[in-house]
C-alpha cells in the first residue's frame, strides 16, 4: 500500500505531528486493519479492540518510532500479535 502523501514530508529529516498523522493513518488503514483482524479472531467487536489498541500502542509510543513512515506497518503487526492464536491479546509494544 502507498503511504500517504502526509508521511512523506518526513524524509525531509521533520518529524511528522503525531496527532494529524494518526488521524491520516486511522482513515488510511482502520478499515483493512479490522478486516484482517476479524478473519484471524472471527468476531468483530473483538476486532475493533484489537485494532484500537494498536493505534493506542502507536500514539503512546510516537516519540520512540524509529521511521514514522513504517507506522502503518507497525499497525498491522501489532493487530496481527493481539489478534493471532496464543497472544493473549495486547501485551505491549513491538517497536
């Protein structure tokens, strides 16, 4: 997936807002985030947590991303850890 034009001003060596790349990451990715978390858990709501708690993990820790670009791959292995068979859920962040 294309990341978003708003992450691409990071190169430039300026660290992007964390309050409006979330909010453009969250309308890029929360739609397909839930969808892939549901076939792994089989239930939406269970979904939407899971999902949540990663933009949550993402938002706490901002400031210790590495590459602001990777976020939306951090979102989708954090979703993929809480939701995958064994995780027993969100059990902090893998930075």
């Amino acid at each position: 997936m294309a990341e978003p034009p708003e992450l691409r001003q990071s190169r430039v060596g300026v660290r992007p807002d964390p309050e409006e790349t979330l909010d453009v990451l969250f309308r890029t990715h929360c739609a397909g985030l839930v969808r892939l978390a549901m076939v792994l858990l089989g239930n939406r709501a269970e979904a939407e947590e899971v999902v949540q708690d990663a933009f949550v993990s993402l938002h706490r820790h901002w400031s210790t991303l590495r590459d602001p670009n990777a976020a939306g791959a951090y979102l989708r292995v954090r979703s993929c850890e809480a939701a995958g068979p064994g995780s027993g859920g969100s059990s902090g962040p893998a930075l």
